[in-house]
C-alpha cells in the first residue's frame, strides 16, 4: 500500500514538472517570436504590421 502511493505521488510529480516545462518552452517560444518581429519591424523588410500596430506605435 506504501509503495503503491509513493509511485503515485512519484508519476503526479513528474507529470506536474512536464506540464511546467511544457508552459516555459512555449512562452519563450512565445517571447522570441515577438521579439523576431519587432526586429524585423525596426529593419523594415518590406513588412508592413497590422493598421492598429502602426497607430499605436511611436516610432520614426
């Protein structure tokens, strides 16, 4: 019966730590594409943002 429980809390803990990975992998993935955009935005690559991204924006 101990054993079993230990095995239990042992699988919900790793699953908790692989669902927690999984949200910071697809935040920072999340956070580079912003980033890759706003670069390639400053660059002006012939990228034109949505209407309401140029007029909220206070660049050159």
């Amino acid at each position: 019966m101990d054993i079993y429980y230990t095995k239990n809390l042992i699988y919900l803990l790793i699953i908790n730590i692989n669902i927690n990975i999984s949200k910071i992998v697809a935040i920072v993935k999340l956070i580079k594409t912003l980033v890759s955009i706003l670069i390639f935005m400053r660059e002006g690559l012939g990228f034109s943002p949505p209407i309401y991204l140029r007029a909220t924006s206070r660049g050159p």
